[in-house]
C-alpha cells in the first residue's frame, strides 16, 4: 500500500523524519522545537563565524522562514530592539515558571497549571530563544555586531 493517506504512515512521522534526514548535514536536518531549544546546541561554526542553528534552518526554508525574511526588511535598530524585547519575554517566562501564581488567577486547576510550568512556557521560551537566534543571524548578515 503507498504511503499516504490511510495507510497507518506518513513520511511526516518523527520516526521516518529523522531516517530521511540521517544523510543530510546535521545544521539543515528537521528538528522539533525541543530539539532546538534547550536541549540541542544552539550555535554551529560556519567560515569561521558563528551563526546559530535556527538561522541556518530558517534560510534553508525551515521553520520560521517567513519570519526571518520579514525581519530581513527592518531596520537594524528595530532588530536590537526586538533581541531586548524577546529577552525581556525570556525573563519574564522564567519567573512565570518558577512562581505560575504571578501569572494565572488562583483558582485555575493544578493540572492546567501544571500544563503552563511544564510545556506552554517552556516552548514559548524555546521559541523565543530561535527568533533572537535568527536575528542575531540577520545582524551578521548585515555584518553588525550587536552591541
């Protein structure tokens, strides 16, 4: 049976995914959000400057492709001041996750909590950290060091 529809695969499938990209270069292979984030390297050494790996998996038309090519059209300011915004994010989703109760009212459920601490604003933070990625990638493109 071809694979497709109804047939019980689908080369979407995690399994298949990382098979496929096994002979590709490690920085242009698939990864899901928790591969990215906190638990991969988030830099890879590219003629001799660093650039980071969300970057270089967004111009190879990964996740978060468009984004990065509507950063490409800002001004640089505007992109220093996006870094500063995403990592005042960061922060702020840090202290959510270590004391929920600065953020969701008192009566919400302890598991729904549980949900937000454990998931929602970890790859939120996850996130954040590949959009700052890319455009610090953005910033060497421009030769600009962020400063």
């Amino acid at each position: 049976m071809p694979v497709g529809r109804g047939s019980g695969t689908n080369a979407r499938d995690s399994g298949n995914r990382k098979r496929q990209n096994t002979h590709m270069d490690s920085l242009y292979q698939w990864r899901t959000v928790g591969e990215v984030g906190q638990n991969a390297p988030t830099t890879a050494t590219k003629a001799e400057a660093t650039v980071s790996n969300a970057y270089e998996v967004a111009k190879a038309g990964g996740p978060h492709r468009g984004w990065m090519e509507k950063q490409r059209t800002l001004p640089t300011v505007k992109l220093l001041k996006s870094i500063r915004s995403l990592e005042k994010q960061i922060a702020q989703h840090q202290q959510w996750i270590e004391d929920p109760r600065l953020k969701v009212p008192a009566e919400m459920p302890a598991e729904e909590m549980n949900y937000y601490v454990t998931t929602k604003w970890p790859n939120d933070i996850a996130r954040q950290r590949q959009q700052i990625d890319i455009i610090r990638g953005v910033l060497h493109e421009r030769n600009i060091n962020e400063t």
